[in-house]
C-alpha cells in the first residue's frame, strides 16, 4: 500500500549569474548537426 503526500520543495532559489564567465556558449550553439551525427540517432 502506497500513501499519496505532496511534494515539499525546501530548496531555496539559486542566484542568477551563479555560472558567469565560467563558460562561454559558442556561436554555431544552435546550428544544425553533421548528417553523420543525425544518422547516429536513427
């Protein structure tokens, strides 16, 4: 037997910018990927 309870989030909001200048996201980020790597997923 289960029991249903709902869930509690106690986590507190993480800062924005926690990352900054850690990394950087390259231009291309968003272009389409080589047909080899797209046959890869089929």
């Amino acid at each position: 037997m289960g029991e249903y309870k709902p869930i509690v989030n106690n986590k507190q909001l993480r800062p924005f910018g926690l990352c900054v200048r850690e990394f950087t996201v390259p231009e291309d980020f968003d272009d389409l990927l080589p047909e080899d790597i797209i046959n890869a997923f089929e």
